[in-house]
C-alpha cells in the first residue's frame, strides 16, 4: 500500500460511526424520506452505505459551524449553542446550532455549508431549502412557545430564526431570515404525525418519488430524498437508481424539444 492509499484509508476510516439505537425522531428527519426514518429507528440495517465523499461533505460542514461559533464566542454575545430542544408530545428533538444576542434580543441560526453552484443560485433566489427551513421551524416553535429550562432568563416569545449558508469554497455567507406562522409549522406537525401513526400502527410510511424537478438547475433530476436514504432498495428495488436515471434522461430531453 502506498503512502497515498495509506492516508485516504485512515480519512475513510475516520468517518465510520457505530450504530446507535435512534429513540425518537430528529428535526433533519423533516422533509427526507419518512419510510427511511422509520426504517432508521426500528433498527434495519441500511442497504447501502454514504460514500466518503458525502461524509467528508457532512465534516466540512461540522467545521464550518465551529468556526462560525467560536467568532461568535470571542464576540461575548453567545446565548446558547448545540441547545437541545424537544418536542415530547411528537417524539421529536434536535439540536439548535446557534443563539445570538443581537442588541438585547436572541436570534436562532442554523448554519449550512453548501458548493460553490448553490450558494450562487441562493444569492439571486434567496430562498433556504425546504428541509433547511423546516428544521430551523422546528426549533423556532418549540423554543417560542415553550421556552427552555437552560435558558430561564432568556424570553424566547418573539424568537427570530434565520438560515445561514456557508460556501465551502471561500466561506462567503448568506443570511436568510425565516418568517414564522401557525400556517409555517403546519408541514412540520403534519410530517411528524404521519409519522408517529406509523409508528403505533407499525405500518410503512408512503415511498417519495423517485424522480423531481430541480428548479436550481432547470431540469429533472433523481430525488435526493431517494438518494441520501439508506434504506430505497427495500422500497423500489436494487435497480431502482438505473430506472430513475432513465427517467430523468427521457423527461429532460422532452425539455430540450
């Protein structure tokens, strides 16, 4: 074995994680595949693995958040961070990334790296992804309507919530404010419901399509719900990717005519 093979087998190696026993639902389980999570949590073990490149994706990530947090921490104005926040009633619970004190008041950050591609599309649309909001929703009602036995001098009541993408390429930042509303959550209690009635019915939650429409990039492409789920081939087959792929070149060239 080379010196080179030598170093990529320790990186590689360094992103095994032990299975654990998962005991309730997590806020990033909102708007990914709900058959998966289910399938998480009764403890099957996944039909496929996350390649290394994925994971080395999810360590830049934790890396740019530690260095977000720990400006914020030389900056005196840290609240709270990694707070973790609960929702009994739903089985549900996460962990907040960030909470500011702006000018007296507590703001929510959930910090997200992203490629150099995305980060540029979010410049011009200023839109967060729909299970980044989500799960930053998540946070933003639990702590505004419930508060927290951590922070009892804190008043969350008019909490504000914001998204914050990180290029991975330069760490330029993008902030996004999140408007909350009764109407916002409704996705949130709804996902969690279909889920927790699964859960007591022991019944499968529905299967996501395969095959969306990526409005950032303009064309059809394979749903990445379907392709960060550990557990799609128990539910569309072990060809399912080749399908899909075959669907995605079909309804794309329908775009080019």
């Amino acid at each position: 074995m080379d010196s080179f093979t030598f170093l990529d087998k320790i990186i590689n190696e360094s992103f095994i994680r032990e299975p654990y026993i998962k005991k309730s639902w997590w806020a990033t389980d909102l708007n990914s595949c709900l058959r998966g999570v289910f399938y998480r949590r009764k403890g099957l073990p996944p039909t496929s693995t996350i390649p290394p490149d994925r994971m080395g994706i999810m360590e830049v990530g934790k890396i740019v958040e530690e260095w977000i947090v720990n400006k914020v921490k030389q900056s005196g104005n840290l609240i709270a961070e990694q707070l973790r926040i609960e929702a009994p009633e739903y089985e549900a619970s996460g962990k907040v990334d960030l909470i500011l004190n702006e000018g007296g008041k507590p703001v929510l950050y959930e910090i997200k790296s992203t490629n150099s591609f995305s980060f540029k599309y979010k410049l011009k649309n200023r839109q967060p992804q729909p299970q980044h909001k989500l799960q930053t929703l998540f946070y933003l009602w639990r702590l505004r309507n419930y508060g927290h036995q951590d922070c009892p001098e804190v008043d969350f009541s008019n909490l504000q919530g914001r998204l914050i993408y990180v290029s991975r390429d330069d760490l330029n930042r993008l902030i996004i404010p999140l408007d909350y509303s009764e109407v916002a959550i409704k996705p949130i209690i709804d996902q969690l419901e279909i889920l927790n009635t699964s859960w007591k019915m022991d019944e499968l939650p529905p299967v996501p399509e395969p095959v969306v429409f990526d409005e950032e990039k303009g064309k059809w492409i394979i749903n990445f719900v379907c392709d960060f789920c550990a557990y799609h081939e128990l539910c569309a087959g072990r060809d399912w990717r080749a399908k899909a792929e075959q669907e995605v070149k079909e309804r794309n060239a329908t775009l080019e005519n």
